[in-house]
C-alpha cells in the first residue's frame, strides 16, 4: 500500500469506504425524510406551473436552493432517482477523498488512513456522530450536510498546509452549500487563524474571505428573500423547534460525553507530545484549535438555549459540526510513531472491522445491500396509496395524515400539511402551526422526540369527524381525504388497501 501513487491509493480507499458506508446503511434510499420536501421543489424548478400554490413547495422554496437546483438538473438529464443516487455516491467520495488528504497533510501512514476511513464508515465508537442528530457522512438519503462536511475536510487541509486563502475559498463553498454549516465553520476557521497568528497578516487570509463572500452569495440571497418572508420572526420562540425538530437542539448527556471524551484525550495526548519537544504537537496544534472551537460553541448554543433564550444564537445550531471532535481526535489517537516501514496492522485491522460490521448486519437479519431504494415503490400500504393516487386519484388538493412523510413527492398531488415539511425559522411558521391544528382539530400534542409528536399527529388526525372534514373543504378548498383504514369518516370511497382509505369529499 505505501508503495502505491498517492492517486491510487485515495481513489482505493474512498471507493472502498463509499461501497461499504452505503451497504451498512442497507442501500441508497431515496424519497424518504428530507427528500419530502425536495423532491416536489425540484419539480417546480425543472417545471414552473408544477403544483401551483403548494403550500409544502412555497415553505421549502429556498430551503438548501443550491443544492436542490443542482440536483434539478442533473435530474433533468439522468432522471430524479438517477441524480439522487448519483449525488450519494459523490458526497461520500468527497468525504472520503477529505479524509485522505487531511491524513495525508498530517503524515499520517496511507494504511492508517485506510484504518480510519473503515472505522467511520461503520460508525465505530461513535466516530460518525456528534452531540446532535446529524452523522458526519449524513443521515440516509443524500442532502447538502454531506457534501458541506467534505469541502470542511479540504479547508482544513488548506490550513494544515498554510494555505489560508484557500481555506477561506473553501469556506465559503461550505456556506454555498449549506448556509448554517458555513457560518459555523466561518466562525471555527477565522477563530482559529487569529489563535494562529494569521490575523496580523491580511495577505494570507483576506482575498480568501473576499472570495468565500462571492462564492456564498446565491446562498446569501436565499437568505435574503428569507428575511422578507419572516425568517427571524419570533426567533426567540425556542418551543417551536422543541415541537418540530429537537433531535438538532437538545441536550443529550451521552452524546455530549463521546464527543468531550473524545477531544479529552485529544488534548492528554497533544499535551504528552508538548511536554516531549515531538513534533507531532506543532503538527496537530490546528486540529485541537478546531475541535476545542466546535466544542466552545456547541456549549454557547446550549447556553442560549436553556439558559438566555435569546434564539439568535440556538437558532444558528452552532452545534452542527460537533461530529467532527471525534473525526479530529481518531486522527492523533492514529499517529503514534510507526514501528516500521512497512506496518500492516491498520489494514488487517480495517478488514477485521470491516467484515465484523458486515456479518454482524447479517446475523442481525439486516443484510448489508447497495440496492438503490425508491420509498415511493416500498411494500408498505402508505406507499401503496401513494402511488394509486399518482395514477389514478382525482385533482385537487388532498388532506392527509400530517405524521406520514412524502405525499406530495411521491403522488404528485397538493396536500394541506405535512410534519415533516416545516418551514425555515419564522417564515410561514405561523400558518404551518395553524395547518396542522386545523389537521388535528386543535390536538396538536405536546414536544417529545419527532417520531412521537409525528405518530400523535396521525392518531388526531384519525379521529377526525365528517364535521372536521368539511372544516377543512371550506377553510383549504380539500377535495379528497386519504385517511387511515379506521377513520370515521362517512363518504364514497374511490380506494382503499389494508392501511388506508381514499375518500371522496362532498364540496
């Protein structure tokens, strides 16, 4: 392996590493979670008179634009599930190729490079995670935290080699891609230039920053139509994103005390190198700049949060890039001096650990797939009524179960609400709240995880009345229900399978 072009070795590796992160995660899976609210916004841009007056499109109309038009149009060349899948495999191959190169800048030996590339693709001691929900390779179908994540790897390879324009060049890219992600690694990176001494110097960083500015400005500009459609109205209303998406605000003691384990001993084994006169300290003095940074600022949203409730802080969830600590700590925990030239413990250690994670999905009757999964095509009776619906159903807006994901996505037709298509900040907040009590009859429940509030929408929502329903044809002009198989609702059925009925409602 050392022995290897450095070309070779990268593309080895992270095609490697790619391959099994996405057989690990059972497949590219696709139209499920975040791709709700994609899917009928990338419509729209390929197709202007798609779904006119969709109130989930008009929520998520600047929601990650950079990313969802560029997956526009790929998808108008190699069709959505084409373009989906494609971007999957790219973003890990990024990530992957990142890793390599910071492993490269920090010396560390190829096959311990190969080592850690494994063990982040098969979540080894929570290598892949942070103190919120989101995984340093991201969360199943493919969104821009992915591609944001691998531009990060780059910048810091930029800076371990003092390559500070560049870095910043780079930065800006991230914040392109995904807006809040940007920002925080703004704040980490110029944090760590001016602990490192650049700020004195504005050469070295400031034609990088004035390009990160230009780079950004499609995203800025999203940002900007925000603002004017009520982006930060009641931003100091923290109760909203503890009802719609805790997962990326909470406090959880676990998941807090892997990552400061982690960069604990990041910090014992850099202070044994200072002590020592090794060069390794000087070396990775950045990487402890950066973690010791995330780690500053995860405590500053979590300060914000329960304690100043300001919102203008928790908003931002400078907690995002947390998953990072543990990425940072695994590269000095694998940089002991190497005992001779040609090691082959990291690589027989990577297949061990590669083939483990992999048996283990099969002895977990959870077999390792790289099937590209379509959750508009499940054998589920939601994807069932779905698709009859796309084929057959009648026009017009639809009502459905608020908890269930992907309607609109996968049946082409309007829908009043849906959960997990929520607004960005204060823009339309208010009327998707107000969508959702008119689903619910006023039951909308109280914040617990999203899964639980998702599954109590759909238990209100099947107890709708005749009386509800023709609430919601007159206050949303609703044409036909799709309701569970149990619901009381009286009218002539044009549908229906085990789970779920379509109704056709009287106007």
């Amino acid at each position: 392996m050392p022995h290897w072009p450095a070309a070779l070795g990268a593309s080895a590796m992270a095609i490697a590493c790619t391959l099994l992160a996405i057989a690990l995660d059972h497949g590219i899976r696709l139209g499920s979670e975040n791709h709700a609210g994609l899917l009928p916004v990338m419509r729209r841009i390929l197709d202007p008179g798609y779904l006119p007056g969709d109130f989930g499109i008009s929520i998520r109309l600047h929601h990650h634009h950079t990313f969802t038009w560029a997956a526009a149009m790929l998808a108008s060349v190699i069709g959505e599930n084409g373009a989906l899948a494609s971007l999957t495999v790219i973003g890990l191959l990024a990530i992957f190729a990142g890793l390599w190169r910071v492993g490269d800048a920090l010396d560390l030996a190829p096959a311990r490079r190969v080592l850690l590339g494994v063990a982040i693709a098969i979540g080894l001691a929570w290598l892949d995670r942070g103190v919120e929900a989101n995984r340093f390779l991201g969360n199943g179908p493919i969104m821009p935290p992915t591609f944001a994540h691998a531009l990060i790897l780059f910048g810091i390879d930029a800076l371990l080699r003092r390559r500070w324009n560049l870095a910043f060049a780079l930065a800006g890219a991230v914040a392109l891609v995904h807006l809040q992600i940007g920002a925080v690694w703004l704040v980490t990176l110029a944090a760590v230039g001016v602990g490192m001494g650049i700020a004195r110097e504005p050469r070295r960083w400031l034609p990088g920053a004035c390009a990160a500015i230009v780079i950004a400005l499609p995203a800025l500009a999203d940002v900007w139509a925000l603002l004017h459609e009520g982006l930060v109205r009641g931003i100091a209303r923290t109760e909203d994103v503890a009802f719609r998406m805790p997962q990326h605000f909470e406090f959880r003691a676990d998941r807090v005390a892997a990552v400061a384990l982690y960069l604990g001993a990041f910090v014992v084994l850099w202070r044994r190198w200072r002590a020592r006169g090794d060069a390794r300290a000087d070396r990775f003095l950045p990487l402890l700049w950066i973690a010791g940074c995330l780690m500053a600022l995860s405590a500053l949203h979590y300060l914000d949060y329960y304690v100043l409730h300001s919102g203008w802080i928790a908003r931002l969830q400078l907690l995002r890039l947390s998953m990072f600590v543990p990425v940072l700590a695994a590269f000095a925990l694998l940089a002991a001096p190497t005992p001779r030239p040609r090691e082959r413990w990291p690589l027989a250690l990577a297949t061990l650990f590669a083939f483990g994670a992999l048996g283990a999905g099969w002895a977990k009757h959870a077999p390792p797939s790289l099937a590209v999964e379509d959750e508009a095509q499940a054998s589920t009776d939601w994807a069932d009524v779905t698709r009859w619906v796309r084929a057959n159903g009648p026009a017009g807006r639809y009502v459905t179960p608020p908890g269930q994901i992907g309607f609109t996505a996968y049946s082409d037709r309007s829908t009043v609400v849906e959960f997990k298509v929520n607004p960005d900040g204060g823009a339309g907040l208010d009327e998707w709240l107000h969508r959702l009590d008119a689903v619910t009859a006023g039951a909308l429940p109280p914040a617990s995880t999203r899964r639980d509030v998702a599954a109590e929408l759909d238990a209100a929502y099947a107890k709708l009345t005749d009386a509800d329903f023709r609430r919601l044809v007159r206050d949303y002009g609703v044409r036909t229900a799709v309701v569970p198989a149990a619901s009381p609702l009286q009218g002539k059925v044009v549908y229906r399978n085990a789970g779920y009925r379509v109704v056709a409602l009287d106007p």
